[in-house]
C-alpha cells in the first residue's frame, strides 16, 4: 500500500543509516543481469527510498541546526550579562576601595620609596606581581605588592585584600598599611617582615638550623592562633582558600603573620560551608572536597593547616617524596611512621636533640588529625590551639589520611586557578592527581 510496492527498510540515526532491500540500490560491482529487478520496479522503489531519506536528513540538519542557534544564543546572551555584572560589581568595588581616604598612598611617593621599583629593592615575585621593599620619608619599612597589569585575576585579588585586610587585625596576621590606585597600577603596601616567609629557612639545609624546636612550636601555635582568629574570633567569618609556607612571614622575633588573602572568602554568621565553580589555591594544600568538587570550609582550611604542621615538623615539602619511594606524600610517610610506632622518625634532622617528645608526638597527631579525608572527623582551630596549649588534653587517635597513596607517576604541579566565570587558568603542568596527595589506584575484589 505504500512504498510504489517495494519490499524493504530503512533506518535513520545521527551517526548510522541501515537499509536493506531485495534489489541492488547501490551499484559497488558489475552484477549479473539476472540479479536485477525490472528498471521500471527498480526506478520506482529506488526513487520512494531517496525521497524518504532526503526528507529525513533535511529535518534532522534543520533541527541540529536551530538547537546549535539556539545554544549558542543563549551563551552568548550569557556572556554578555556576566561581562556586564562584573563591570558592575568591579565599579562598586573600586568605588567602596576608594572610599578608605586614610589608606590611600600616593603614586610618586611609592616609587620613591622602593628607588623606581628597582631590581635591588625586589624581595619576590608571585602569580599576581612583584613585591618590593621600601621605605617612607619617615623611615617606616614597607613591602610593596605591585599587581601584574596583564592579570585579570589579580584584581579580584586586589579588591578582595584591601576590603578584607583591612577589616582584620591580629598580631599573626599581616598588617595591610594602604593602597595606591594611579597611572593604571594596582599596589598594595604592607607592613615590613624582615625575615621573609617560612620556605625561605624551612626547606633549606643550612637556614632550617636556626628553626630549633622552641621556635618552630612557637610558630605552629601563633599560625592556629592567627587561623582561629580568623575563623571565630574576628568580626567576619573568613576562610584562607591558600594556607601554605610561602604565606606565612617571620617578623624579628621569628613570629609568624600569614599573608596574602586575595583568595580568601567570607561566610555568614550561620554559615558553615559554600561551593564554588572557582577553585583556586595550591595543589598539595587542598583538602580533597575542595578540590574535586569545590566544596569549602573552615575545615578546608584545617586540612592546609596540617599538611602545614608536617612540613614544619619534617622539614621537608609536601611533594618531597613523589620522585623517591614509591612517590608517597608527606601524609602518607607520617602515617606510615604512626602506623609502624615510629612517629618521632619523621622530625627533622636539623632539630637535633632539641625537640620535646611529647610536644612532637602531640604535633604528629594533630596533623594527622587534620588530613583526615572526612571534614567532619577534623578537628576545628578552635580544638587545635587548645590541644597544642595543653599537654593534658586527650586527643583521638587519627584514621589513614585521605588519598593514602599508592603511587606517583608524574611531577606535582603547583598552583591552580581555574576560573569557569573568566576561563582564566595558570600556568602549571597537567596534574595527574586533582590535589597533589594522591594517584588512586583500583584494585579488583
């Protein structure tokens, strides 16, 4: 009844077309004569089946192709709202920014002050620019942070620091002295820590020796007075996002002061934990919620802050294992010592004999505390800063750290920024874990 009579199918799909019939439609090889239809049947089931399968290829083209209009309308539309959003958002910044008068400084002072931002005067240099030494006309000591032009992602750093830092004071936090907002630059002008940050003296042979144990406890326990003040103690409830030793300076008196908080975030009063699409910090740091699927909190922090503890106690970088034995992380090294009763194997050589034993042992455990893989089974700062201040304290017996690792094929790589808001990324080789701790290897049952 259909068809001009012939006998035969025809399926259409986006990636396969399936037809069959009982005459050659498709002429690959000479065919016996006899093997054909008559041409006037042949012509007529030949032309119905064109027919129906260009009709079918026309809609579906037509359909791909008004979906893909579509799409690309709405992203398209969407750019253009968030573009304008954060136009937006960055003038009101700029406007409230601009509004703390006493912080402001002035540009030629500044570049006076560090002698024209020369290379002498340079003290380091981070993903988001160069920070200078200086000093005033009154002869106050400054460190200039002078952002990047070129980084888009430093200027959401420059607002959040100057809105934030100078909401916040507390003797383990460094001070933000004020701003410059002229000739198209972005400077930030901090308080003078003489010593530089942790790195510079943990991780060296000979620098470490001047880290004795006194003062490295000294410093675990102003760094959990400096995060809890943070979390609990201050006006506003804030989280880090990137507690690391390269953030922590030393005044003088070798006390510390963490740094840097272009990446941190405010919670409410009732809030406990938020997620992002912007997951941003460094890889070995993060906790494994925050890093795979962009949930953070306070115990996010409390997870840096022990892969913190270990390197100060080790004396050795987080990724220090992953070219040697077996590519292990540090959590995993000092669990092994834990699991094995040889915690105090782990300390640092350079102590020497100058340690307290139940002050490591109380530090070991704490860290491995810390980097436990559920946020709930970490302790909080709060906890934290009673238990170093109190020997007397009973503490929990740590479980195997998240990501207990198995191996390590590849280099660690060092910072993350991704962006799904600005698609802006760092640069950093491709990591073959999501934090730095670990490759999960599946075994069959």
């Amino acid at each position: 009844m259909c068809c001009h009579g012939s006998k035969g199918g025809v399926v259409y799909k986006p990636s396969c077309i399936f037809r069959w019939d009982l005459f050659q439609f498709w002429e690959s090889s000479p065919s016996p004569p006899s093997s054909s239809p008559p041409p006037s049947a042949a012509l007529r089931a030949h032309g119905g089946n064109i027919a129906k399968g260009t009709l079918a290829a026309i809609i579906a083209s037509v359909t791909i192709f008004v979906m893909l209009l579509l799409i690309g309308s709405r992203y398209l539309w969407r750019g253009r709202a968030e573009k304008k959003h954060e136009a937006v958002q960055e003038e009101r910044d700029v406007s409230e920014i601009t509004s703390f008068k006493s912080l402001q400084f002035d540009w030629d002072n500044l570049r006076a002050a560090t002698n024209d931002f020369s290379q002498e005067n340079k003290l380091g240099e981070g993903g988001f620019g160069e920070v200078y030494e200086g000093r005033l006309p009154n002869g106050q000591e400054i460190a200039v942070k002078r952002l990047s032009q070129s980084s888009r992602q430093g200027v959401q750093e420059f607002m959040n620091e100057i809105l934030l830092v100078a909401k916040l004071q507390h003797r383990n936090l460094v001070r933000l002295l004020g701003f410059c907002l002229e000739e198209e630059e972005k400077l930030l002008v901090y308080e003078f820590v003489p010593n530089k940050s942790l790195n510079y003296f943990l991780f060296d042979s000979e620098k470490s020796k001047q880290l004795d144990w006194p003062r490295r406890y000294r410093i675990i326990l102003g760094i959990a007075r400096g995060m809890l003040y943070l979390h609990e103690d201050s006006r506003l409830r804030v989280i880090h996002r990137d507690l690391k030793a390269s953030n922590v300076l030393l005044d003088n008196d070798m006390n510390p002061k963490i740094s840097d908080f272009g990446m941190a975030r405010i919670f409410g009063v009732d809030q406990t934990k938020a997620s992002t699409g912007r997951i941003v910090g460094t890889y070995g740091y993060m906790s494994p919620e925050y890093a795979m699927h962009g949930r953070f909190s306070q115990k996010s922090d409390v997870y840096s802050f022990g892969v913190l503890l270990l390197e100060i106690i080790c004396g050795k970088r987080n990724d220090y294992f992953y070219q040697s034995d077996g590519g292990e992380d540090l959590a995993s090294y000092a669990w092994k010592h834990w699991r094995d009763n040889m915690p105090l194997e782990i300390l640092d050589a350079a102590l020497g004999e100058s340690y307290s034993r139940s002050q490591g042992l109380r530090c070991i455990q704490i860290s491995l505390l810390c980097v436990q893989e559920d946020p709930v089974n970490r302790p909080t700062m709060a906890n934290i800063v009673l238990a170093l201040s109190s020997e007397t304290l009973t503490l929990s017996l740590p479980r195997e750290p998240a990501f207990f690792l198995r191996s390590w094929t590849g280099p660690p790589s060092t910072i993350i920024e991704n962006d799904k808001e600005h698609d802006q990324y760092t640069s950093g080789c491709e990591p073959f874990s999501v934090n730095e701790v670990s490759i999960t290897e599946l075994d069959p049952r």
